[in-house]
C-alpha cells in the first residue's frame, strides 16, 4: 500500500515497482521456503490516496478481508505513524518502507511487529550536517526547513550534529504550503553563509531546488540537499542540480565507489529493474524492493504467520544483505546499514550520459552507527 494518488504520487509509484520486483523474483524461485517446500507469494495493491483516514480503511480491508500476512508499504511518514498505530491494536507484520518520523521509533511507539528498513529523518539531518562540517570543512550554514515533521526531524538531527562538533549555526522554516521561496532565499542570501542545507519533500523539494537557481542562491553559496531521489532530481533543470551536493539512501550508478562488490550488486539490480519497468531505479524502489524481501524473509523464518512469532525471528536473525551491504535490525526497529547512505553531487547537462536520468555523480558515503539516532534518545 502506497501514495498512489494525491500528494504523495510521485514517489508511490516507484515503490510500488520494487516491491513488485521483489516478489517477481521470489516466485521465479519458486516462491518463500516454508517446511520442506516453497510457497508462492501473491499480492493486494492499495492505494493509501496520501490520506491517513484512507489508509486507515484499506489497512483493515487488507486484515480482515483480504487476510494478508504481512503489509508493505507507505510514502508519506504521517501515514505510517497513524498505521503503526492500527498495529498496536491489531498485530499484524507490518514493514514501512518510507523515511518515517522520530518519534515512532521511541519504545512506548514502535508497534512490536512494526519494522521499518528506510529509517528515520534525523538521521538525514545528522549524515549531512556532520559530512558538512568533517568531510568539506564548511563552518558558516544555515539550515532551511520545512514546517512539518520530515523537515523538523532533519533539523534535529543537524542541530546534534553541529552541536557535537561545536558549530552554531542559521535556521529557518517556511511554513507549510508554502510554494514559493524567494524571500527565505533572498535573506539566506543576505546571511553570505559557506553552504545552505534544505530539508523539503515532494513538490516543496522540487520548487526549492528549482528557485536556488532562479534567485541567484546557487550561484554564491553551496547548496546541500539532505535526501535527494530520482523523483526530484529530474523535476529541476540540469543547471539547477549541477554540483548540488545531497545523501541518497543508495543510487542506481555507484560507478567509481570504492566497494567493487556493491557497484557489481547495484548494476544487477539497476539493470533487472529497468529491464522490466524501462527506468532506472529510483532509491524509494530499491529500499521498497529491500523492504519486501526482509518482510518475506522474516515470514520464512518464523515459520509462521503469526505477526509476533516473525517480529521474534526478525531479532534473532537481525542481519540481511542488501545493495547497500549488510543490514543489522536494531532494539528500535530500524536498520544500520554497512553503507547508510551515499554522498552524492548533481550532474550538469554536459556531463550526463542520459538527460533525464544521469543526475549525479556518487562520491563517498556515510558509515558508521552514529547515523542513527542513539538509543537511549529513544527511551532504551
């Protein structure tokens, strides 16, 4: 179940493409071992419209009618928390593949059977604030928002970051529906800083990015997009991602990485996913794809279908592999990541091999456990 519809349909969609993959490929294998044999998987689609109410209905449609085993899916983290807490009240396993919000992973929140492979997006915030500071040796930033929950966790977990390195720095935040950003834009400007960091999603992404370039911002500052996708980085001009730098939680050319083994595990990936749905694959279908598999493996360990016998088997079998290397689930029920996410620079048009979809160049990424938010925050 995913935005399909309404604000969230530019990413659902993709989503959806990989989770299909994942259970094309299971079934070509004849399906998920159980006992002595393998069962093929079969599947409802649903769309959640974007809409908490809405979701909240096709979630009992899909338990009580239709009699699934285990729910994939969501786009927009609003939509997740609210489901997660449908989850508390009828168990079921339930694997959100979408960057959700903070506070669900706290433990009086997390549903027990509720795991999330996407993580949360303070840790967006933290990886870029700390690879500003560390990694390009800027010092002067203003950090610019959102006013809902996606921005506010980025900004958290930036503002941990600077305040571990001893860097003070600018923030501000547009409210929300705001579409135009020229005056933030305009006093940013004005602040003179070394690197602006936006937290925007979705439509806001695409506009912000868009209006960097048009105001002249770009021209005089760095520009950092915390979580960049496919989706909006095709949604600006070329001029206006050229040397833009963001994390992607993974990216469907890793050419030039360091790690052999996940350029050639990407690739694989990359090249099957566009063999069957003729684009490449957006970083939302590949932690959907990730998401699907852990979620069917997790049923194939248990052994069973019962929600709290396979959240059980997901913590005695924490780790998985996956294009982003080993996965480890934690306490929180969130995953570290040998490769959390990849530090990438956006692509001019004389440097793309493909107009649309050669968008950026990857050339690092961020490792380490303090990615995540650390568990004592989180009331363990």
């Amino acid at each position: 179940m995913f935005g399909l519809t309404g604000a969230a349909s530019p990413v659902g969609p993709v989503q959806l493409d990989g989770a299909r993959l994942a259970i094309d490929e299971i079934n070509a294998a004849g399906g998920v071992a159980w006992g002595d044999r393998k069962v093929p998987v079969t599947f409802v689609v649903k769309d959640d419209e974007t809409k908490p109410d809405v979701a909240i209905r096709r979630f009992r449609e899909l338990v009580n009618e239709e009699k699934v085993h285990a729910i994939v899916g969501q786009t927009f983290a609003s939509i997740t928390g609210a489901l997660n807490q449908q989850v508390k009240k009828l168990p079921i396993a339930y694997f959100p593949v979408n960057v959700v919000a903070l506070k669900m992973f706290e433990k009086a929140e997390i549903a027990p059977t509720t795991f999330a492979v996407h993580g949360c997006a303070y840790s967006a915030g933290y990886g870029s604030a700390a690879y500003i500071v560390n990694k390009l040796g800027l010092k002067k930033i203003v950090f610019f928002g959102p006013a809902y929950a996606f921005g506010q966790d980025q900004w958290r977990g930036a503002k941990d970051a600077f305040d571990r390195f001893g860097i003070q720095v600018e923030y501000l935040e547009s409210p929300v529906g705001t579409s135009d950003f020229t005056s933030y834009l305009t006093k940013i400007m004005e602040m003179n800083p070394e690197v602006v960091m936006l937290a925007h999603w979705g439509t806001d992404a695409i506009n912000v990015l868009k209006q960097t370039y048009e105001t002249g911002l770009k021209a005089k500052t760095k520009v950092w997009f915390n979580w960049m996708t496919n989706v909006f980085g095709s949604g600006v001009p070329a001029e206006a991602l050229e040397g833009v730098y963001s994390l992607m939680s993974w990216y469907y050319d890793l050419s030039g990485f360091a790690d052999q083994t996940i350029i050639d595990q990407g690739k694989a990936f990359a090249d099957k996913f566009s063999r069957v749905y003729g684009y490449p694959p957006d970083p939302y279908s590949a932690m959907a794809y990730i998401g699907t598999r852990e979620a069917l493996r997790s049923l194939s360990l248990a052994q069973s279908a019962d929600p709290l016998k396979v959240a059980a088997a997901v913590m005695q079998n924490p780790a998985f592999e996956s294009m982003k290397g080993q996965g480890i689930w934690r306490q929180d029920h969130q995953p570290i990541f040998k490769y959390n996410a990849f530090v990438v620079v956006g692509k001019g048009a004389a440097e793309r091999q493909d107009p649309k979809w050669d968008l950026v160049k990857v050339i690092d990424a961020y490792t380490g456990e303090d990615y995540l938010p650390p568990l004592s925050m989180l009331g363990y």
